[in-house]
C-alpha cells in the first residue's frame, strides 16, 4: 500500500470509531430527557431509575466520542494539509462551531443535569438535559453539512490566484440539499443504535433472574429500546429512499455503482444478490426486482438509470483525462450489507416485541440474540458511511478536489503506519473501557437518584464524591 491508501486507510479507522459512538450520544441524550419528561408526568419510580441509568451510560459514551472526535480533526491538519487548504474557509466553521457545541454546551449541561439532581428544580433540571440533547442535534446537523458539501459543493467560490474554495454562505452551506436529506436518514440511524443497546441491557436484566427485584424496570427498557429500534429502522428506511433520489441528482455515478450498472438503461433492476465480480462487468447469476434502481433512483418504474461507462466517459470530457469509476464492489456489497443489517435488526426488535407481549417470557435464543442486537445498526451505520464516502471516489470534494491531492506533502508511509497501529491500540484500550463501564453500569441495582428541588424551592447542596 502507498502513502495516499495508509491514510486513507487511516482516517477509515478513525472516522469509523469514532462514528460508533456519535448516534449513541444523539439517542441517548433523545432518551434521557423523553423519560425524565415521563418521570415528571407519571410520578413513577422505575422512570425516575431509567432516566439515571440511560443518562450515565450517555456521559460513558459522550466521553469517549469527545475524545475520538478531537483526533478526528487533528488528522486533517496532519495528514490531509492539501485538504485544509483547499476547503479551511468552509470547513472551519463548521467545525468551530461544532466544537464548541460539543466541549461547552454540551459538556457543560451534561454536568449540571449529572450533578443538578438535589441543587436545582425539577423543571429547570429537566432543561439542562433537552439543552444537551438539543445540542447533539445541532452538532450532528452542522458538521454534516460540512459533509454534505464534499457530497455536493454549494455556496462557495474559489479563489482565482490561490485556488482555494471560500464560503459565500453559511446559511447556503446548512441549507444543502444533500444535507437536508441525510440530516434525518443519519437521525434515524442514529435511533436505532441506542434503540438496540437500550434493549440488549433491557432483555438481559429484565429476564436473567427471577429475583432481580429491576426486572419489571428493565422490562420497560427492552420495550423502549425495542419501539425505538423499530420506528427508527422504518424511519431509515423512508429517508434512505429520498436521500438515494437526492444522490442521484447530484452524484449519479454513486447510484450506478451501488448497482455495478455500467450500461445506462430504462426500467433498471436492482440487485437483491449478484454471483460474480460486479468490476467485471455484469455478474453470471442475480437475483432482480424488475424495475427498482428506477424507482429507487427516481421514483418512476420507467426511469433511465445513467450506467457507468456512459457516466465515465461525460466525466473525462468535463475534468479531464482519468478513472472516475470508484470501487464498484465495494460499493455494491456495502449497499446491500447496509439494508440488510438494518432489516435484520428491525425483525429482531418487532419478534421480541411480539414475543414479549402481555409480561411473557420471550424465547432464550431470543434473548441471548438481543444481547448482541446493538452490532446490526452499528453496522449498518458504519457500512452507510463507507457507501457514501468509498463511492464518491476519486472525488474528495465532488467535481473540485481529488483525494490523491489532499494528503500532506512530505508525508510517508513509515509516518502513517505508525500513526495507525498507535490509533489503533488506543482504540482498542478505549474499546475494552467503554464496554466494562457499561457493563458494570446495567450490571448494578437501579438506585434512585436524590430527589430535585421543588420548583422554586431552594434545595441544601449535597456532598458530591
């Protein structure tokens, strides 16, 4: 591998990290406020637990993606300088404000919901928490849109003696089509995510043992997480379809190759499973749905697709001589993994749902399979953003600037290497942490938190250790 594949490789890794935890952040802050709210409307206890127990192993993950997240940004200065120069005065901020969205709003409301139990009242306690989960919203909203320029470049100009992009338009930048699209697509992902790990905690705790007086507390989680997970999952769905017609327009390339469509054609097909190297050209066995890449792509069953060999050679006479063909099964193989691990988890979620209806006892495998739900969305997410970002190739802003020319000068493979395998052994001690922090947390008995101050009552600070 060359320097350009190490750091791509690289910033693969760490982009993909760091992305576990992002929609962990977003749903559980989503989730620690909707059961506070039901706490404060019920009067019941075992809400007033959950919201303790979801909002702790909210503050576990936001820790790590903070951190993840500050190496992230260090790599475009270190490894991709070509990149940050180019894109600075667009990216920069996007990425200050998300920044400070992140380390002061977020971080700092987050405590004060954390240690604000017995200091304030119940109403303005209850804001702290919607300002964090407010705040994760916005975070997510703009620095996709950082992304969404590389998807589709909107309100910028480019200098003529530097060449650089520069913004014309913060507001042109958020208001990207190809944002406003995957801003709910990523939403929705992000609740199935912690829709899945609230009900592997929920189902293990809830059915484990018979003397576990959490149980019928737990019980309820599983039955949130599992109604997240599924109104996520149907919500992704719904999304993903208009974000797939939004690519299309501005990326038609991309569509093509989450077929290995290389002859444009009416009426196309889609792929539900393909026997062969789509690179190759077409594959010797699929399994089709007549006329769905057209719906899909356009939503008219009679639509053209644009192939790839036609799209390669409009490519060549508007930017010049080159491949513009990314790595089409890669593209192909992730699209499909993606649906299928978020299908997958979505029957999983209804089956418990139906399975433990009325206080029953679901089936062992199927408990012992919730346990391992939270891997179906994660993946699914993760194999999304490879899709997005693999199949936009050789573009790392689409039409402007190429990946090969974003890398830092100077830079060498020894220097990548190195870089990677430290990431990579942080990570994995990151990993080994955050997974025994979470598993000491659902491992322990609900505890209820003080009680919050009456509203407008003063409460006597608390010794805090």
């Amino acid at each position: 591998m060359d320097v350009l594949d190490l750091t791509r490789l690289q910033f693969a890794v760490v982009t993909i990290y760091h992305y576990l935890f992002v929609p962990l952040s977003i749903s559980l802050s989503a989730t620690t406020a909707g059961l506070q709210i039901a706490w404060m409307r019920t009067g019941q206890d075992r809400y007033r637990q959950l919201t303790l127990l979801v909002g702790k192993l909210l503050i576990v993950t936001f820790a790590v993606g903070v951190v993840t997240g500050l190496v992230q940004e260090f790599q475009f200065g270190l490894a991709w300088s070509g990149f940050a120069r180019f894109y600075g005065d667009v990216f920069g901020p996007t990425l200050a404000i998300e920044g400070m969205l992140a380390f002061f709003l977020e971080a700092t409301f987050l405590a004060l919901w954390y240690f604000g139990w017995d200091r304030l009242s119940r109403r303005v306690h209850l804001a702290t928490i919607v300002v964090v989960a407010v705040g994760t919203l916005l975070s997510a909203f703009i620095i996709l849109a950082a992304n969404s320029f590389m998807q589709h470049p909107v309100a910028y100009e480019l200098d003529p003696v530097t060449g650089r992009a520069h913004l014309t338009s913060f507001r042109e930048l958020l208001l990207n089509k190809v944002n406003l699209a995957a801003f709910p697509h990523t939403t929705a992902g992000a609740v199935m995510v912690g829709g899945a790990l609230l009900l592997a905690v929920g189902a293990w705790r809830a059915w484990s043992s018979k003397e576990d007086a959490d149980a019928p507390a737990f019980g309820t989680l599983a039955r949130i997480g599992a109604w997240m997970t599924v109104a996520g999952g149907a919500f992704t769905a719904i999304t993903g379809d208009h974000l797939g017609k939004v690519i299309t327009q501005v990326q038609p390339m991309k569509m093509a190759a989450a077929e290995a469509l290389y002859s444009t054609t009416t009426g196309a097909p889609f792929s539900l499973f393909a026997i062969g190297n789509p690179a190759g050209g077409e594959p010797f066995f699929s399994l089709e749905v007549p006329n769905l890449l057209s719906i899909l792509a356009y939503g008219d069953p009679n639509a053209t697709v644009a192939g790839i060999d036609d799209l390669q050679a409009q490519y060549a006479a508007a930017y010049g001589p080159g491949s513009y063909i990314p790595m089409v099964p890669v593209a192909f193989w992730t699209f499909r993994a993606m649906i299928g691990a978020g299908m997958l988890a979505m029957l999983l979620a209804l089956l418990y749902l139906w399975r433990a209806r009325r206080g029953r006892r679901p089936d062992t495998w199927l408990i012992r399979t919730a346990m391992l739900l939270p891997l179906l969305p994660a993946a699914a997410n993760s194999l999304g953003w490879i899709f997005t970002e693999t199949a936009r190739q050789p573009w790392i802003a689409f039409g402007l600037s190429k990946v090969a020319d974003g890398i830092s000068p100077g830079l060498t493979s020894g220097e990548v290497l190195a870089s990677l395998l430290g990431f990579a052994a942080v990570y994995g001690v990151l990993a080994v942490v955050w997974l025994r922090l979470v598993r000491h947390l659902v491992r322990q008995p609900l505890s209820a938190p003080p009680a919050a101050a009456e509203d407008g009552a003063e409460s006597e600070p608390a010794m805090c250790y």
